[in-house]
C-alpha cells in the first residue's frame, strides 16, 4: 500500500463519524459536566470553612484532589475546542479554570499537549515522553545523565511515588513558562497564577494550624498528582515510541501509539474520557460524550484495514507501563 493511499484511510474513518454526528457540539452536557464540578468545587471549600481547624479536613483534602483533576480535565476539553467553536471563549473559560482555578497554566499546558498530540510518542518530538526526571526508551536510558540515570535504573518502583510531586511540577511549570516570549498573554497568566497561590495558601493558613496546613497541602496537592498521572500514563507508557524519520501517516501515528482502557461509566467519568484515547487522537474535537460512540466505528475500520487497536483494563494498563519502564531501565542497572 502507498503512502497516498495510507493517507486516505483516515479520510474514509473520518466521513464513518461525521455521518454518524459524532462531531457536533454537546453544550446541554457541558453545560450540565461544568455546573456540577463548579458546584462541588464551591462546596467543598464551604466545608472547609465550615470544619475550621481539625483534621477531618484532611478528608477536604482528598476531595479537592479529584476536583482539581476533573476541572483540569475540562481544561483539556476547552484546549481541544470540545465545548465552544470560537477561540475567544475557550481562551476566556480555559485561564478562569486553569489559571484561576487550579493554578495551571492554560497557555503553558495547551501549547505542551498540542505537541504532544502531533507527534505523540515521538522521543524527539513530543515534549511528553523527553528524558526529563525518567526514561522512556533504552537508547534515552544509555544517553542520560545526572537525576534521569540514578532514577532510571528503579524509575518502575518510583513511578507512583514521584507522582505525589506532580501537582508541585505543574504549578513550577506554569511560573516557568512566564519567562518564555512565545506564551501569549503573559501578564494576565501571571496575574491570575498568583491570585490563585495567594488565595489558596491564605484559605489554608487563616484556617488551619501551621503544622495542620503544611499536611493539607501535601495530601491536597500529592493526591492530585497521583490522580492526574494515573489518567495520563495509561494512555501512551509502554506503547511504542518513535524516533527520528520515523513518521507513519496520521492513522497508524495515533492508533499504534495510543492505548485505550475499558471500564464502564465510572472508569468514563474517572479518566475524562480520555480511557478512549485512540479515538481522542483520531478526533480531539470531538466531544467526549461521542467517544464512547465512536469506538466500536474506529476499532472495527482498524480491523478491516489491518491496523493494531490495543485496549485493557486499568489495572492492566498500569501493569504494562510499569513493565516497560522497567525493562527501559535496564542499561542502568
């Protein structure tokens, strides 16, 4: 098969969905998805409030922690122009969510996972699988140096507990990205970054004891990185990479990459969607009450044309990620 002709096979999937309408827009369910988090959100800091200085916000805590991964995933929505059609009012409702409220950069975090989705597993190319704090592939793991090659050699048993840093490195990353020229609106960013920190370390500690808030924060922000890692890292770890010209068309760069998890309407809920995520990259307009729809469309055109459609439980998932980075690793050892 030539390369036009590969080239094609994604044209065809793509009439399969537009006829079946799993491209239009859902607001009723945004409308509704944003009601609800926003609503918990107000409640759970009510509670907060409410509780005053006792341990039992450590419960609070744990709550936010999920509150915090489900607004950052409707972030991840409004970046892939899901929810609204024009860019003014996906940049507008991005910054208030993200910036404002999670204190995560949205212009920051939107230019990092688009790249990411132009060439997902590329190790020279999608900023998400670089040899930052761990490894990906055995030829990063014999070139690294410093932090990535001490971790590296048990990165499989650390995976989860670096995690609990996750939620430090995104709102780090964030202020970082203030230095950068190419971030637009640098000055609103920064302004609502702050006016974030600022409200939430003064909610903590007016609340609580110095010694209660320093442990809120931790379980707060630690069980939000953890949270946030186990939504992403099934979707790629352990699927194959790709390096240099390596550069299949559209179709197969998405599908071979990605790897999908099955699960019901709380795995749906959980993850976003993104338990999809071969269709996700396929389509990551599409909104992601469609996703579910879409699957049973895509995995049986992967089929007919002879491309590997990989999918797995949860468990399964992590099991095979961890399993590839140890195996990853092993130069180091």
């Amino acid at each position: 098969m030539t390369g036009t002709e590969r080239g094609s096979d994604f044209s065809r999937l793509s009439r399969r969905i537009a006829e079946a309408g799993l491209l239009k827009r859902r607001p009723g369910y945004y409308t509704a998805r944003f009601a609800t988090v926003g609503a918990l959100f107000i409640a759970a800091w009510v509670a907060f409030f409410a509780l005053g200085d006792s341990w039992w916000q450590l419960a609070v805590a744990a709550f936010l922690a999920v509150l915090f991964g489900q607004i950052a995933l409707l972030a991840h929505d409004l970046a892939h122009r899901q929810v609204f059609r024009t860019r003014k009012p996906t940049e507008i409702a991005g910054l208030l969510v993200g910036n404002l409220g999670i204190g995560l950069s949205y212009g920051w975090w939107m230019d990092k996972h688009t790249r990411h989705h132009a060439n997902p597993n590329h190790e020279e190319l999608d900023p998400d699988v670089a040899p930052d704090i761990l490894v990906w592939s055995q030829r990063q793991a014999k070139a690294s140096a410093g932090l990535p090659r001490f971790i590296g050699r048990w990165q499989a048993v650390l995976f989860f507990p670096l995690l609990t840093l996750e939620g430090l490195n995104l709102h780090v990353s964030g202020f970082r990205a203030l230095r950068s020229p190419t971030l637009k609106r640098r000055g609103l960013e920064a302004t609502l970054l702050i006016t974030h920190v600022a409200a939430y370390l003064a909610a903590v500690f007016l609340v609580l004891s110095p010694a209660k808030a320093l442990v809120f924060i931790a379980v707060h922000q630690g069980l939000w990185g953890v949270y946030m890692g186990s939504i992403f890292a099934p979707n790629h770890k352990g699927m194959p990479t790709l390096s240099g010209d390596e550069r299949p068309d559209f179709l197969r760069k998405q599908v071979l990459t990605s790897r999908n998890v099955r699960g019901g309407r709380v795995i749906d809920v959980a993850m976003g969607g993104l338990n999809y995520q071969i269709e996700h990259h396929l389509f990551p307009s599409m909104p992601t009450p469609h996703l579910r729809r879409a699957q049973p469309i895509v995995r049986d055109y992967c089929a007919e044309i002879g491309v590997s459609y990989h999918e797995t439980g949860l468990l399964a998932s992590y099991g095979e990620a961890l399993r590839h980075m140890h195996k990853v690793g092993e130069p180091l050892r």
